[in-house]
C-alpha cells in the first residue's frame, strides 16, 4: 500500500515536472486567486475588528456640524480635516452635563514631519482608560507634559519612525500635511513616549491644547476654540439624551454616537470595493482551472503511453485516474500554500500601511477555520479540473497505444 | 497439463472506410506450462492482436481464452488487470521503459500491482541480466541492448506463469538479440515460466524446439 501510494506520487510528481512551466503557472494563478480572496476577507474582517475595537474607550465625538464620519475620522484615527471649530464653552458645556462621565477636548491643526501634534489635557494621558482597565502607559523617565508648558507626549510609532526621545525638542508646523516653509517658532521639549497600544494614539504627537491655541502664528480667535471633544457617557441614556438635543434640536454641533455603528456604516459603503476584489479572484479562480485543465490536457497527450503501459502491467485504471488527480492535487496544494503565503504578505503590507496611516494595528494573520475551507476549495477546485484529464486516462486504450503492432 | 487453450478466438476491426477487417482468428492454440514457443508471421499479420487478446488488453469479439482452466474472456476489467499483474508477463519490441523511473524503480512498479513484493527479488533479477551495477540508471542511461534486459527482468519480476514476448529483438542487432533470446529462455526456464516469442525473424523462432508459423493457425487472411 506504501509503495503504490509512493508510485502514485512518483508519477505524478512527475508529469508536474514534465510541465513545470505550465504546471507553475497553474499553481501562481491559484495562489493569486486565493491570496487575494483570502486577503480581501482577512483586511477586511480585521480592519474592521480593529477600527471598533480602536474607538480608544469613547462612546461619542463632539465637533462643528457636519458628517459624523469625518468627526470620528478627525477625533479619534486623526485622519482627515476637522470640519470645522467649537467654542471652548461647548466643551465645558458637555463636561459637566449629566450623564457625562468623561469629556476631553482636541485642538488639531499642526505637524511635525506629517505626524499630526494634537492638543488635549493631561488628564485624557493619565486617567482615560482607552480600553477596559487599562490606561495610557509611558516609557520608562517619561512623563505626561505639564498643562501650561510647551512639552509634548510622543506616540510610540511616531517615536519609532522619528527617532524623537524624551528631552529633544522639535518646532511644530502649521496645517496638517508637513511643508518646511509653515515653521512654528515655537520649541517644544519631549517629555515622555507612549507605550504601544496600538490605537491611533500612537501615531500622534500630543501637546497641552493651550499650546496650539496659542501657539505663534495662529490667530488670535483659536486661542478660544477646540476641534472637537471626545466623550465617556456613564450610560446609555445619556447618549440618546445628547444625540437628540445636538443632532435633532441644536444647529451649532454634532455629536457622532455611537461611533461603532457610524464606522459600521462606514465599511458597508466600502462594500462594492470588497466586490470588486472578490469577483477578480473569482474570475483568476477560474482562469487558475482552466490552466490546470489545459495543463493536464497536455500532459495526457504525452503521457497516454505511460499510462498504457502502466495499465499493461497490471495497473488498474482507478490507478491511472488516480496519477492524473494526484497531479492535479499536487498543483493545487502548491496553490493553496501560495494562496497563503499571498494573503501573508499583502496583509502584512495592508496592515503596515493602515497602521501607519491610521495607528491602528490589524490582527496578525492567523489560519483560522474560513482560512481552511478556503484551502480545501482550492483543493477541490483544482481535483474538479483534473477530472476530464482523468477521466481521458481512465479510458485510454492500451492497445493503440503501445507503441509497434504486428 | 496445458497452462494457456484457445479455442475459436476471433477478432475485427472496422477500417476507415467502415469496411470489417478480421485479424485474428485461430481455432486452436495451446501451450503447457514451462512450454517455449517461437511464433513467427510477417509484420502487420495480427501477431500483436493475437498476444493482446491473450494478455486482456483486447477483448476478442468471439472464442475462448482459457489460462490455467479460466476462461479470461469472461473476466470484468480489474480480474484481466490482476491477470496481466500477476500471470502474465510481457515484453515489448520498443521495451517500453517508463523514462522517469531508473532500472529498480521500473522493477519496483511493476511489482507494486502484484502480489509478492520483494525488493531484493527485483535487485537479484537486476544482478541475473547483468545490471547490477546500473540500478539506479534511468532507461536514456542505458545501452539498447541493456534496456532490453531490464524490459526482460521486468516481465519476470511477478513470478508470472506465462510471458508473451512481442518482437523482442526486433530493436537489436545480431548479437544482441542472440543474447537477449538466450537470456529471457534461461530466465524463463529458472522460473518454470512458459514463454510465448512472436516474431518475423525466422533466426529468433529458430532458436525454440516448438515453432509455430502464425499464418497456418490464423485463419484470415488479411494483412492488418
């Protein structure tokens, strides 16, 4: 039994090798349609696990009417502009409202080599949990910056990437995108780094929000206005209670709650890109088979005398049928592992680039139980194409071709 | 005791022309077990067909086939592949090596459809034809004249009862041939195998004590 199944492997291993041009081709095809549906599904369910998971423990965003969407995007993963300013009072407003558990307030608008400065309280550093019982740590001889100083925090990637510790010091620039000719006077002193969290947080430089209000060269009405605030309600009640008064009844703010179904919509609208991506695996899927299926073709054209051999030796035909499967196998398990190896690397690509566009970090790719089905598809796809090759072994004529008739 | 009997065994093809061709049809022909017997018949005159039909390759449209008391005929596609893997041994003209295997592995799969695996049977086989030190040659490594004896070691690794050899010098020259007819009748006689050699060389048939002229058992007389 050993031994047959040895055989069978042998002669299947080597019409691969017969055409191994093809028979890679067939294998790459394979690996790109499944490295790219495993790929898609895998950044997808991540980022979107992540990007609610990364809410960094608020509930709501207040800022200047307009979309909810860009609120979050511009409070919580610093992307875009802000759509607009608030008035300080607003934040005192909301602070002490009941049913507010926490309110911190933002003021954006600078950078330092790209990476965004972003001004708060301490507090937001040491007393928000930004997940379930756990705090903002910092490394060690660090230390938050002082409210009326022109010290900094650093996020642990910016720190990275900058190569910023604690006591350089660095000028600011004006607007959110970094160009050398928009330098703050300003000077201001590292004080701590943060530990990874693998949140936005990371990705930003946070100074006293005193500090881009009054920082040199803004003007003078941004000494009294914030970007936005970022809120912890006590319960859900509060939520409701707010959205309304600021959403349905007020005209000067909009308060985005929750921001886990606002970022749910979000990826619903980056559904038909999902689409997209999935139909050109489909379509490379069944490209990838009908190479198999041409490969094999092929390699029965040339192999019907092997085959009429082996079954004038006493193989029978299943044997035969058998060769031509494991061939077509073979070529697809190597899919399979490519198709992994692909969605490998291109999630550690997507996952470099989100995190460094946004902070946050995806989950590490992990062969879970989808990961296996989509392996076994492959493998059964690529058993599929081989069937007509088999099917053509199963019936070849030993007599016609076996070569010398007299 | 006979090992092999035809009786009545007929065979047709339909040409291009849609026109019936009879190749084979013998009424009697038999052979004892350990008998040696040199068929000889000119190029194209059904030979081929005739071992086929005696091997399981073909299936005749008329006759019996009857090997060691067993009407073959009437077996199902898997008990003529276990026939041809166990009972019958066969050599080819063109020997029909399979290339990506060496010398032991072709042994070795040949052996892998029968029943008495024994890898130190096919190594001592190997060592009898005088290859033992080209075990692990691929069959593009070897002489013609050697992969003629490894074509002949492998109809023998199975122990079979009966080995039918088709023009099996058809490819060599004199001497080679001289000495792969000697090599496959004392292999044959070792092992008490009876051998069946069709060929149009009238020096190979003239080698066997029983000779058989393939047109005066073979009723037809066409040239297919």
């Amino acid at each position: 039994m050993k031994k047959r199944f040895g055989n069978l492997f042998h002669l299947s291993s080597r019409g691969i090798k017969q055409f191994i041009f093809s028979s890679l081709i067939a294998s790459l095809s394979i690996a790109m349609a499944g490295g790219l549906f495993l790929s898609t599904w895998k950044i997808k369910e991540g980022a979107q696990k992540s990007f609610k998971l990364s809410s960094s423990g608020f509930d709501a965003v207040l800022g200047a009417r307009g979309s909810k969407l860009q609120l979050i995007l511009n409070a919580i993963f610093h992307l875009e502009a802000s759509p607009g300013n608030l008035d300080w009072e607003q934040y005192e407003l909301i602070k002490n409202t009941r049913g507010v558990k926490e309110a911190y307030p933002l003021a954006v608008g600078d950078n330092y080599m790209g990476f965004r400065i972003v001004g708060t309280i301490p507090s937001l550093l040491t007393e928000h949990e930004w997940q379930e019982d756990t705090q903002y740590e910092l490394n060690r001889g660090g230390r938050v910056f002082s409210e009326s100083n022109k010290e900094a925090v650093v996020g642990s990637f910016v720190s990275s990437r900058l190569g910023l510790k604690v006591g350089d010091t660095f000028h600011p620039y004006h607007g959110l995108t970094f160009n050398e000719s928009s330098k703050h006077d300003d000077i201001y002193v590292v004080v701590g780094i943060l530990s990874a969290t693998g949140t936005p947080a990371d990705k930003v430089i946070w100074v006293p929000i005193k500090g881009i209000q009054h920082m040199e060269g803004h003007a003078s009405e941004y000494a009294n206005s914030i970007s936005a605030v970022l809120v912890k309600f006590k319960g859900i009640a509060a939520g409701m209670e707010l959205s309304m008064k600021y959403n349905r009844q007020g005209n000067q703010a909009t308060l985005a709650w929750p921001i886990a179904r606002t970022l749910a919509e979000f990826f619903k609208r980056l559904v038909w890109f999902e689409e997209i991506l999935k139909a050109i695996a489909y379509l490379i899927a069944l490209m990838s088979s009908l190479i198999i299926l041409a490969t094999l073709r092929n390699s029965m054209n040339e192999r019907k005398r092997d085959f009429a051999i082996l079954r004038c030796l006493g193989a029978s035909r299943s044997f035969v049928t058998q060769v031509v499967l494991g061939q077509s196998l073979i070529i697809s398990f190597i899919g399979a592992l490519g198709s992994f190896l692909i969605c490998f690397l291109t999630s550690s690509l997507a996952s470099y680039f989100i995190r460094k566009e946004t902070g946050v970090m995806l989950e590490p790719f992990t062969l879970d139980l989808n990961a296996w089905y989509v392996f076994l598809t492959i493998i059964f796809l690529g058993l599929v194409s081989g069937i007509p090759a088999a099917i053509s072994a199963y019936r070849v004529d030993i007599s016609k071709n076996l070569q010398h008739t007299t | 005791m006979s090992l092999l009997k035809v009786n009545r065994l007929k065979k047709s093809f339909s040409s291009p022309e849609g026109e019936n061709i009879n190749v084979v049809d013998v009424d009697n022909f038999a052979l004892t077990s350990s008998e040696f017997c040199g068929m000889r018949g000119e190029s194209g005159s059904g030979k081929t067909t005739f071992l086929h039909l005696l091997a399981g390759i073909l299936s005749p449209d008329d006759g019996v086939i009857e090997l060691e008391g067993q009407n073959t005929v009437d077996l199902n596609s898997s008990e003529k592949d276990s026939l041809r893997a166990g009972t019958i041994g066969y050599v080819f003209q063109s020997f029909n090596l399979l290339q990506g295997f060496s010398c032991i592995e072709n042994l070795k799969l040949a052996m892998s459809f029968g029943s008495n695996y024994s890898e130190s049977y096919a190594e001592d086989l190997l060592k009898k034809v005088g290859l033992a030190h080209r075990l692990s040659y691929k069959p593009s490594q070897l002489s013609i004249g050697q992969q003629q004896r490894v074509a002949l070691a492998r109809a023998l690794v199975n122990k079979p009862k009966l080995v039918l050899a088709d023009e099996p010098t058809g490819n060599l020259d004199s001497k080679n041939a001289k000495n792969a007819i000697n090599l496959l009748c004392e292999l044959c006689r070792e092992t008490e195998t009876a051998l069946l050699v069709v060929s149009h060389d009238e020096r190979v048939v003239s080698n066997f004590d029983r000779q058989v002229d393939w047109n005066e058992i073979n009723n037809t007389d066409s040239e297919g």
